[in-house]
C-alpha cells in the first residue's frame, strides 16, 4: 500500500492505541508519540503503548497527555515482530490493524502494512504520513521525530543514513526542534553507574574468529538497579574496535539473553541472527538465547567463526 492509503486508512478509524516493542528505543517512541500527537490534532482519540518509560526519554512522554477512551484499533509503529511486544502487551498479538515499520525483516502480521526498508528510521515515514493525515508539523512533533531519526541513525553516523534522512533533520530544525538539547540528552550524557557498567564490561570483553568478533556480555547483577536508558548503546561498543567486524552485546534479562549484533563491512547481521529466530538490519540486528551465560557466548562464538 502507498503512504497516502495508509493515511486514508487512519482517517476513517478513531480511539486508537500506537503499540511499541519492549525495550523502547528511541525511533519507537519518537515515533509513536509524534503520530499520537498528530491524531490528536485531527480529533482523534489515540494514546502510545509502552512497556516502560525510559528516564532519559521522560521529554517525549511529557508531550503527550494520555486520554480516556476505550480502544478500538490498533497501529505498530517500528515493531518487526509481535514477538517483540513482550510480556506486558502480549495481549496484542493478532489485533493489529496497521503495521507502520522500516524493518526489512518484518514479520507482524497484519492486514495493512506500510514497511519501508530504505528508511532510516520509523520516524522518517511518520514525518511524511503527518502532513498526509492533515495534520500540522509542530515543535512538540519535531523533537519527537529528530529522537527518532538521530537515535536509528547513531546521530547520523550509521550507514542507513541517507540525504533524505539528512533533509528531514534540516526541516525538523526549521521547526524549531531542540537538536542540541536531544544530541546531548542521548549521545553526550552518561549516568555514573552507567561509567561503572562500562568499565566492567570492557574488563570482561572477550575476542574470537581471529579477532574479527568481540563479544561483551552484561549480566543482571552488572546491571542492577540500571534503567534500560542506562544499558542502552552499549552494544555499539564491540563494534568500534579496529578490525572487528562483528560485535555482538549479550544481556542477561529475566528469562533469557537479549543478543545485539552490530557488524562493519556488509557483514550480514540480520542473516547472523535470523539463525536464531531474530532479524533487523543489515548492520544492527537482534535475537533471544535461553541457557545459561556460558553457553549462550559458546553457541555465538561458534557461529561468528563459522560466518567470518
Ligand atoms: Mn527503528
């Protein structure tokens, strides 16, 4: 379907909830909450889904006042996979209407699905869907959708960046969005305890296939008392090692591990951890292991020396 059919398609629904993936990022929240606040300036009824509210996002939340109403349909915005509701909003599986996505692995099931590989970020197709539905870019939608594009695209650094991404960024700072404020919010600013987490992360770092995979690991004691804000982006880190080719991050969670895979070089990410029932992009990817610490690195281990 075009763009203009899905923004048709909004149009005709009302009392409408935005459902995010767990472990909220950036592009999905950004994103979510810039198109709640564009439903909203039409007469919508609408309110973002989340399983959790990262501190250091607490500007995009502010934004927005959740409403009263009872839901009737439901959009996802940068979810790859129902999957990745999680525990909380399990519940949704099966219930979405409308799938608004970038991820080429996508695999939500949906009747409607709008899923644009080539952008950047979620939020680089809600910025063209805005003025679609009617609606009016405003400063509030601005700095939403810059915390979308800046935080998928590393603040522009990453590969998936393209002129369009950079031409969205320039027209969102006509809006007057508070890009120095956002960059030093999510790229200049670390917790102490975040410091901490990184120097016990880099003391445990292990390498593997000759040095090409760096693989780092952070258990639930490591990251005690540490929101998801804290924790987020270090899987970056293996990756800016020279020479490696592969960096993979693994998180101990509740239940299960949590792999980040970050590659340089065209190296297939997404088809690395499609082994293991997970997907994303080429250079940034993601799954879920089971078992314990020591095998779960054993199993990754092997597979990167089988792929590089
Ligand atoms: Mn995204």
């Amino acid at each position: 379907m075009t763009l203009n059919e899905v923004a048709k398609l909004i149009i005709k629904l009302n009392n409408i909830e935005i459902l995010t993936h767990n472990y909220p990022d950036g592009d999905c929240l950004g994103s979510a909450f810039a198109l709640a606040l564009a439903l909203k300036q039409i007469g919508k009824n609408a309110r973002v889904i989340t399983t959790d509210k990262p501190k250091n996002f607490g500007y995009i939340f502010d934004k927005y006042e959740s409403a009263e109403f009872e839901a009737e349909h439901f959009i996802s915005v940068d979810v790859a996979d129902e999957k990745l509701f999680g525990e909380v909003n399990k519940s949704y599986e099966g219930k979405i209407e409308l799938c608004i996505d970038h991820h080429k692995s996508n695999r939500v099931n949906a009747p409607y699905k709008y899923v644009e590989e080539n952008a950047a970020a979620a939020g680089e197709i809600i910025f063209e869907l805005i003025p679609l539905l009617g609606a009016k870019y405003d400063k509030d939608i601005a700095d939403c959708l810059y915390t979308a594009i800046s935080t998928d695209t590393g603040c522009f650094r990453y590969t998936n960046t393209t002129p369009r991404t950079m031409r969205i960024a320039a027209e969102l700072m006509d809006l007057g969005c508070d890009t120095a404020f956002i960059n030093k919010e999510m790229f200049e600013t670390k917790t102490k305890a975040r410091v901490e987490l990184e120097k016990q992360i880099l003391e445990n770092l292990i390498y593997c296939a000759d040095g090409k995979c760096a693989i780092i690991y952070t258990t639930r004691e490591m990251t005690a008392g540490l929101g998801d804000d804290e924790t987020e982006g270090i899987a970056s880190i293996p990756r800016q090692i020279e020479g490696v080719l592969m960096g993979i991050t693994v998180r101990e969670k509740e239940n299960d591990y949590k792999i980040s895979v970050r590659t340089n070089s065209g190296i297939d990410a997404c088809a690395f951890c499609n082994r293991f029932g997970g997907g994303g992009h080429v250079a940034a990817s993601g799954c879920t292991l089971k078992g314990d610490l020591k095998s779960v690195i054993e199993t990754l281990k092997n597979a990167a020396e089988e792929v590089l």
